[in-house]
C-alpha cells in the first residue's frame, strides 16, 4: 500500500484499525456446548501462558482471566479480535490461523470465568448487609468500601468481581483458608531487639514494608533486622462466632453487590 | 504547512492507530568502524583470554559464564552506578544476552531484531529489523536470547523458525535460512553457538508436536553441513523408545545454547521434554533423546554419547540448561566434568568424555524421585504422575531451575544456581496431534502464592552436590547467573533488583532496583580499561560501572 492509498483509508475510516467483527457484535457460538469447546481449545492454545486455570502465569507474564472486566477487551467483538490478532508489541500472540467459530468458542470460554451475578439468587439482603459492615460486624473498621473505611484489610469496593458468594462467606467464616500474602502479618526484631508487628505490605529480597495496628508504616532492609517472623494467617476474626447464619448471609448479599459495573 | 508534511503529520498517527508501538526517532544505519576486529575462531577458542569482550552467548566454549575482570570486586563493588541504559523499543520483556566485540555491543531485541549499539555509551549505529509471518507457532512469548559471531558475521535465531546472517559492520542481512516450517510449530529464540567453521544451531517448539533436532550451517552460505534429529527415526539406536508413532511428534527440542570442548571436538547440548508434554499414555518407553545431554562429533554432528535426566517425563521438565565444562580432581582423580543442574530438582555431575554419571542429588525441593541410581537414573516415587483430577508434585513445571544460566568460579570451584523449592498440580487430558497447534496433554496449576515458597541463588560443590551457601530471594528469580575474578556473583529478581554477591559466602554486597524484572542473564566486559556490567530488565539494558 502506497503512502497516498494509506491517507486515505485513514480519512476515509477514521481509523485503520478496523475491527472485524464490529464492536457490537454479539457472540454467535455461545451454548454450553460452544463453551466447552472453548474451554479445550482454550486448554491447548492459551493455557501455557494463562495458566491452565486461566489464572495466569508468573513465568510468562500472562496475565489472570478470571478477575473482573479484561484490560483490553470489555466486549465481545473485542476479545475477539485480542484472541484472533493478539496485541501487537507484546508476547500475546493472536490464532489467526484458528476458524472463526473457534475464536468465538474461546470467547464463550473465557467469559465463563468471570462470575455473572445473573447465576445467583442470595437469600440475604444487601441493605441489612450494609448493615451488619458498618455495624455490628465492625467490618469497616479494617475494609475500605468506596473511600470509606480502614486500611487494615482489602479493600472491599470491587470484591464482587474476583470472589463468588460461596467464596465470601468462607471468608467471612473461615479466615485463614485462603490468605494473600499481601495480608500475612510479620513480625521483626530491629538491632536493638525493638519490635514491630504488621500487616505485610511489601516484603522482596531486600526490604520490607509494615503497616501496623495504628495504619503507621514502617520500612526496613532486611540486612538491619535481627529477626523476621511471618505468620501465614489472617488477623482477621471469624464472624461464625459474632453473627447469626441470616446476618453472615445479609452480609454476603451485601459483598456480593460490590462490584466494578460495566462501563464504569 | 507544506504537502510532504502533512503526509508525515498523517502517516504517523496511522502506525500508532495500527497498534505499533511508538519506535525511537527513526536513525540512519550507520556502519561500525574499523577497530572491530574480525572474530576468528582462535579468538572464540581463547575467549577467556579477552575478558575484556564477551563473545559469545555463555561468555566462553565451556559456558562457565566466568569473567577474569576483577577490577569490580567484593571491596568495591558497592559503588557501581549506572553508566548508560538503552531502551528496546518493544515492549516484550527482554530475554537477550548481548555480545560485545572491541567496543561495540550487539543486542537482540524481540521479536527477531538486532541492534549494534556502542558498548561504552549505549548510542545505537545500526538495526537489523527482521520480517516476519503473522501466523507465528510460539508458546512462551516473542523471545530472542542473543547472537553468535564467527568472522564479521553475526547469526541470529527468528521467530519463523530461521536463521539469518547478518553483517556485523553494516546490519545488513547476508543471508537467511529456512530452518523448519514455522507453520508446523518449529521456532527459533537461542543464540547459536560458533564452533570451528560451522554455526551451530537448535530449534523451539516442544509444545507443538515438532521432531527435535540439532543443525549446523556453513557461515558463508547458510546451506546445511549435518543435523542429528533428537528422536532417532526408524532403524536407529533408540527408536525403540518411542511407542507407535509417537516419535514423529516427539518434541525433544534443543532450545538454549549449549557447550563446546575442543580438545574432544564434542559438542554438548541438552535437549526438551517429550511431547506431549503432560500425558506419556501415547508415547510409552524413556523416549530418547528427550530430556537428554548429548555429546555430538562436531566436525559430523554424530552423536557420541548421551544422558537422560528424565525418561519418559510427564511435567515438561526439558534438559535444556546450559552444560558447564570444568576439570577437577574427583577422589584423587583428574576428570573432565560436566555440571548440571538439572529443572527435575537434581544436580549432575558427569564425566565429559564417556558421559558417565559420576554425582547427582537433589538442589531443590522434588518430590517425583526416590533418589538416583548407580547409573544416575532416576528412582521414580510412586503416585507423582498427572492425573485427571490433578496431582500436587515438586518441582514445578517451572523446575527446580529452568533455562536460567547457571555459572562456575574456577576460583571457588563452587557451580551457582538459581534454584525454586516450589511445587504445582500437574493434570492429564487427552489430545490428539494437529499439525501447527499446541500438543500438551495437560497443563499443572499454582496450589500456593508463590511467596510461600523459597527461591534462592545456591552454591553447590560439583565434586559432592553438596550446598555450600543459600541467598534468598523473595519471591523468586528468573535469571540467569555471571561470576567474576572479583569473587562476585551476579543475579536479579523478579520483582525488578539486579544485584552482587560474594562468590565465597553468599553475602549481599551491592543491589539496585532496575524497575523490572530481570529475565535474562548479566555480562561483563571492560571499555577504555573501566569494567562494566550490563544487565536486561523489562525491556531495557542497563549497564554500571565504577565512577
């Protein structure tokens, strides 16, 4: 393509980067059937980068599939042409070669990753659940919700996108069965044998970054510390003892209302 | 404005619309000067013997990534700073190792680019940019690891499955190879490996159901001088390995450069894993030469002798690590020995001439093996094979180590080794062969964040296996190791550090934060008499050196 001919297809289109399918195309291969067809190929073409649970891979640097809205790809039409093309300039390799029906079979795959709260029907209620977090259960205390609340536990605005209802109520009752490192507490001993106990904002190999109780932070080279202690669980009490089985399910119907809507 | 500026104001925004990223103000190749000498075989020989230039992809033929430069050392090493820093412009993380020859640094750049830069300030002279399909056959990313030089002439890997010589004076391309179909899923991302008058060379592609294989070119002409196919064909010694037809889609690929030793005229050269990957059902037998050490004739590419890690692999643990030579008295004995540490978790010691196993034991967490026998084959533990529902195994497909250069201080005489006491959840599925799409049966999943397992740069004794010091890495390093005359080891992280330690100890003595993460090895070399260390981040190489 000649300079000239490139002007004006940029003129004409406005832009070059025409998509095939177009953006408001839905997705024509999405049974359960599709879906499952989509999860193999997925499996054998995407799986040794994203992770065979599409959680993603710290060697490749693919990223996790399965939390939220995609970074570059918020419709269908779009995941398309990400999977079809890839991302120019990065390891995301497209499948061209692939069918088209098969790049659609893909989509329906990876969007059954992502919780769609049309699959749930929650017996609680998401006002007494703002409830209990503000109240009684002394959620805010430790969770931030849209600005507002503590610093001492994640922050809950989006939690609805990455965590289904059952996963949240085994948070709620079971702290300690699943503990990001970023909320495992550690405790170290300066040169002068002073202690410091907090939550584990940052640790590498040669520094660490502690927030303690009164939300101060702390930074230390390892090499300065006398001793460093990491202890794997959450601070975070269990509510089974403090809430009724209704409250901890108003509780989860109100968590499982937080979360990143479309377009937002 | 005038009309030839309004055709750039247009154009411009027309390559960034298209999904390009931005590239640097686009320069004029300029050719090198003079002062690059030719790169003869005898120099590639002695190489050790310039420490000032790094020449090839290990440093030295027996890949010991050792430098005798020392004016960086353990009682001044804390004052490096950044001397220069050249950006690729590609945002891919950068895998490469650059060469320096006389002053002038030759640097790989993803996809399959070449870039000739000055080794002193970083300032560019020519690219080397390399056309390519868009149908591309690659598992693990737009990866290239470095160039071979051999005379004037540098020989890069591509992506399609390539091999192109290119003028190291001009960029300009001399000629260009056809390796393998790329269609069917063979690529290229290892720097070849000069030996003699021959370019030696290997091939990706071991999660595409490709036959591996091992290839050497004449410089001049690019035309092929021999290949010795990893899987052997029917009526060769090994086939019987192989159940069925298997063979054919058998993987075993040969993709990091291996060593040389010329007194032996034996090439070494580890090999991949089986494929597919994950399910042995379909491929019974130890299936050679996968997973293997190969020691080939380098004049006839006849394979002399080989070692298998790992038969019949089912986690995707290639032998591809890079062999390092060394010779060492063992009980009393002088022996030629080669040092591995292998991604199964276990460390070898063999003997180069025969291929005999002389030490092994385990650097890493494993779980997969009851020990090592006589002959160092693996005693395989029970219940550790993948399974439909999943099975938790160490180590993890990631390995004990993986393609990371490990390297060997004849002056410690300790081997380093960045090593991962990890684990993961290895699953089986069935799969049939597809020419040109991924071939895996299975796949393995994280069980655990990965800081709650322990990575760390080790100090082994090649003579017992045995751990001589640990640093820790939190949370793990995905790089490649160099050491010095000046006691010093070399890593980084990746979480983004680059750092130094004493060769003798293991202690921290110097670390700065590069911003990203280091998945490529350092170098070391020296211009104008200053000793200078560069390292690749992200998408970035830096170089430090002493104010």
């Amino acid at each position: 393509m000649g300079i000239a001919s490139l002007i004006i297809v940029f003129l004409v289109s406005g832009s070059v980067g025409i998509s095939q399918p177009t953006e408001a195309q839905e997705n024509p291969f999405d049974t359960e059937v599709d879906e499952r067809i989509g999860g193999r190929v997925f499996l054998s073409e995407c799986g040794r980068c994203h992770g065979r649970d599409a959680r993603g891979n710290d060697e490749t640097g693919a990223p996790d599939l399965t939390r939220g809205r995609l970074r570059t790809a918020s419709t269908d039409a779009g995941l398309f042409q990400v999977i079809r093309d890839g991302i120019p300039g990065t390891a995301m390799i497209g499948i061209g070669w692939a069918p088209d029906p098969t790049i659609w079979q893909i989509v329906a795959y990876v969007n059954t990753l992502r919780i769609d709260p049309g699959d749930y029907d929650l017996p609680g209620s998401v006002d007494r659940g703002r409830g209990i977090f503000n109240g009684k259960g002394n959620c805010a205390s430790c969770h931030m919700v849209k600005g507002n609340g503590g610093r001492r536990g994640p922050d809950l605005s989006t939690v609805a996108n990455r965590r289904k209802p059952e996963e949240l109520k085994t948070d709620l009752t079971d702290p300690d069965e699943t503990v990001e490192p970023r909320w495992w507490t550690l405790k170290v001993a300066r040169a002068d044998g002073s202690l410091v106990e907090g939550l584990r904002m940052n640790e590498d190999t040669f520094t660490l970054r502690i927030m303690d109780a009164e939300e101060n932070l702390w930074h230390f080279s390892k090499q300065e510390l006398r001793s460093l202690e990491r202890i794997e669980t959450s601070p975070m009490p269990s509510v089974a003892g403090t809430l009724m089985a209704s409250e901890v399910d108003d509780l989860v119907a109100f968590l499982f209302s937080l979360r990143k809507e479309s377009g937002t | 404005m005038k009309s030839r500026v309004l055709v750039m104001a247009l154009v411009a925004p027309v390559s960034l619309l298209m999904g390009q990223e931005p590239s640097r103000p686009s320069r004029k190749n300029e050719a090198i000067p003079s002062s690059l000498k030719p790169v003869t075989w005898e120099r590639l020989r002695n190489a050790a013997e310039e420490p000032q230039n790094w020449l090839m992809y290990s440093a030295t033929l027996d890949s010991q990534r050792f430098s005798r430069l020392d004016q960086v050392r353990r009682e001044n090493v804390s004052g490096l700073e950044l001397k220069w820093a050249y950006q690729i412009p590609q945002i891919d993380r950068a895998e490469t190792v650059p060469l320096v020859v006389d002053g002038f640094m030759f640097i790989t750049e993803a996809p399959s680019n070449l870039v000739a830069v000055d080794a002193g300030t970083g300032r560019p002279y020519w690219r080397y940019e390399h056309e390519l399909p868009e149908d591309l056959r690659i598992c693990c990313g737009r990866n290239n690891r470095g160039v071979a030089i051999l005379g004037e002439t540098l020989f890069m890997s591509t992506l399609d499955a390539h091999l192109v010589a290119i003028d190291a004076r001009s960029g300009s391309l001399i000629w260009n190879t056809k390796v393998a179909d790329h269609k069917a899923g063979y690529s290229k991302t290892e720097a070849p490996l000069a030996v003699k008058d021959l370019v030696v060379t290997g091939i990706a592609g071991g999660e595409y159901g490709i036959r591996g294989f091992l290839d050497a070119y004449h410089p001049e002409t690019g035309e092929l001088a021999w290949r010795l196919y990893t899987i052997p064909g029917p009526g060769e010694p090994g086939h019987e390995t192989w159940a069925g037809d298997s063979w054919k889609t058998g993987g075993a690929p040969t993709w990091i450069t291996g060593a040389y030793d010329p007194e032996l005229n034996l090439i070494y050269w580890g090999t991949g894993n089986p494929g597919p990957d994950w399910n042995g059902e379909g491929r019974m037998g130890d299936n050679l030469y996968s997973d293997s050490a190969l020691a080939i004739n380098a004049d006839t590419g006849k394979l002399e002798w080989h070692f298998q890690f790992t038969p019949w692999d089912v986690h995707d643990w290639d032998a591809i690590q890079v062999p390092i030579l060394a010779d060492l008295e063992l009980n009393g004995e002088a022996r030629k020995m080669m040092m591995w540490a292998n991604r199964n978790a276990f460390y070898y010691t063999l003997d180069r001439e025969t291929g005999k196993f002389l030490v092994g034991k385990p650097y890493a967490k494993q779980t997969w093996a009851e020990g090592l026998d006589e002959s160092g084959r693996p005693i395989r533990a029970p219940g550790k094979l993948p399974t439909r529902e999943g099975n938790v195994v160490s180590p993890p497909v990631l390995g004990g180590t993986n393609w990371y250069s490990p390297a060997y201080s004849p002056r410690t005489e300790l081997f380093y080794v960045n090593a991962y006491d990890g684990e993961q959840e290895f699953f089986l599925r069935e799969e049939e062969y597809r020419e040109g799409e991924q071939y895996t049966g299975g796949g393995a999943q994280n069980v655990e964040p990965i800081d709650k397992y322990k990575s760390a740069i080790r100090a082994l004794d090649p003579r017992t296996g045995d751990l001589r010091w640990e640093f820790e890495i939190q949370p793990r390093s995905s790089s490649g190791l160099l050491a010095t005359a000046g006691d010093l080891v070399f890593g980084g992280t990746v979480d983004g550090y680059f750092f130094a330690l004493d060769a003798e100890s293991g202690r921290e003595l110097w670390h700065v934060a590069v911003g990203a993460r280091v998945h490529s090895a350092p170098i070391t070399y020296s211009v104008n008499g200053q000793q200078l260390v560069t390292i690749a981040a992200g998408n970035v190489v830096f170089t430090f050196g002493l104010d």
